[in-house]
C-alpha cells in the first residue's frame, strides 16, 4: 500500500454512482476504500464489509479505515436507498429504512470523521444528495426528506469545522441510469427525459468526475455547497 497515497472512503463503492466514483478516484491515484453489504471483491478496491444501519458500524467502519491506511483524506457518504411510495401507504418501518440508510448512518460516518480530519487540519466531506430533496416529487417525500436533510447537515457541519481546513459538500444528482432507477416505468424515464436541458437520463460516470473534483485541491474554498449534478433538471432551486 502507496502511504504517500491520498485515502477515500465511499460507501456503497461497489456498484452504481459509487462504483464509478471508487474507479475515479483510483484514477486519480487515491487508496480507494469501500463498503458493501456483500463484501464481494471490487478490482482496486479495499472492500470493508458493513450495514451501516447496525449500531455503532459506522464508526467502526471508519477505525477499519484508519487502521489499515493511517488516515482519511475524503468521505464520499454515497449509500443509499429509494423507495417509491405514496406517503399514505409508507409503513413505520419503510419509513426508518429510508431515514437510518440515508440519513443517520451518514451523520454517524460524518461524526466519526469529523474527528479525524479536525486533529488532521484537513478533509472532505461530501454527501450524496438528489435533485429531489429540492424539487421533491411524489412517491418519493421520505426519500426527499431525507436528502433535504443533508443539506442541513452538510452546511451546519461546513460551520463547525470549516476552520479547520474541512470543506463539507452535498452532491446532488438528477436521475442516473442504475439499479436504483431501473424499474421505473418508461413512461417516467421520457417525462425526466423531457424536463432535463441536456436531454437525457445521467450515466454514473458523469457524477463521479464531479466528485473527484469536490475532493481536489482545486475545490478547497467550495463549502457548504450543494452541487446540481442533473443536467438542467432542477435548474432554479
Ligand atoms: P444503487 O441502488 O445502485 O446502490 C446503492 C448502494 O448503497 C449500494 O452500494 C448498496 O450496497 C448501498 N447501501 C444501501 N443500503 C445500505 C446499507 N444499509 N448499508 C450499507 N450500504 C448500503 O444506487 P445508486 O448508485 O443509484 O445511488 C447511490 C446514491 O446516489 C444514493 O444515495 C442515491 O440516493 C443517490 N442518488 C441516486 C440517483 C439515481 O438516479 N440513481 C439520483 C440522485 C441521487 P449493497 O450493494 O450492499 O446493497
């Protein structure tokens, strides 16, 4: 392992947005860290098998790093899930599925990093949002809600640590060609298709550059920023 080498963590780095980010910043010659639920081997990648909805994983997660590579340079808080249902039919228990995956277990990584980054006088944060927690659409207000909350998060903790050297960023996607975003019907995918300026639905590599970049030297005065990444999507909030 290259010690010279600039270390990021992204959760859920073995498929999806966060599969092309893990293969971006492998480019850039980063140490690529990621987590699964699976654990299966990712090529370049050191895989830390975790549900970071488990209690305390999240910080575990986060030892496992700095234990192996000394240190954390970049967290991508990139795992998450969707569920498109109508807010009537959501069951209490879909409801903190989507709230604890998106929402806590990313405030619990960011606390634990936080720490690190703050003795280290360095670090970027950047969280996973969505087009949505600003537009919002319907099936999706838990989902929405908690990507909104990111944005609370990101900028408050932009505040605490800002001094420090810590930049805190919240991307925010359109709607990318994924697992995620596979089974909605066709009819769905045109009207998105037909609301975005650049006329077409994102493939993960177009995200992951944009990541790359909130992390670099060349973005270190950008905090507290949300980032559309949507083609035009949701231009105007
Ligand atoms: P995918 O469904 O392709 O991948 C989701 C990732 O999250 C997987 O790696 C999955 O791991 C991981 N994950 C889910 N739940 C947990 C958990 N409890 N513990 C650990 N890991 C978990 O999604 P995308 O790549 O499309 O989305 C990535 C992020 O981007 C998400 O936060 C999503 O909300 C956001 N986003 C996506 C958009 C889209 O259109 N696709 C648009 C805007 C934002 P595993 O493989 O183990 O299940």
């Amino acid at each position: 392992m290259n010690q010279e080498s600039r270390v990021v963590l992204i959760t859920g780095g073995n498929r999806g947005i966060g599969l092309a980010m893990s293969r971006a910043f492998q480019q850039e010659g980063y140490q690529v860290f990621i987590t699964s639920r699976s654990g299966e081997p990712v090529p370049g990648c050191i895989v830390i098998q975790a549900d970071l909805n488990e209690a305390d994983r999240a910080a575990q997660v986060i030892d496992q790093v700095e234990n192996m590579a000394g240190r954390i340079d970049v967290l991508v808080a990139n795992a998450g899930i969707s569920k498109e249902i109508l807010l009537v039919r959501y069951s209490d228990e879909e409801i903190l599925d989507v709230i604890n995956t998106n929402l806590v277990a990313n405030i619990k990584l960011a606390r634990r990093t936080a720490k690190s980054m703050m003795k280290a006088r360095s670090g970027s944060i950047i969280f996973m949002g969505s087009v949505l927690g600003m537009t919002g659409a319907p099936g999706s207000t838990v989902y929405a809600a908690s990507k909104a909350a990111l944005i609370g998060l990101s900028r408050s903790l932009a505040r605490e640590i800002g001094s420090r050297g810590i930049t805190v960023n919240v991307l925010a996607p359109g709607y990318v060609q994924t697992e995620m975003t596979d089974s909605l019907p066709e009819v769905f995918k045109d009207k998105v298709i037909a609301d975005t300026a650049l006329g077409r639905i994102a493939t993960p590599s177009d995200i992951a550059g944009v990541a790359v970049f909130l992390a670099s030297a060349e973005a270190r005065f950008i905090t507290g920023a949300v980032i559309p990444v949507d083609g035009g999507l949701g231009m105007g909030h």
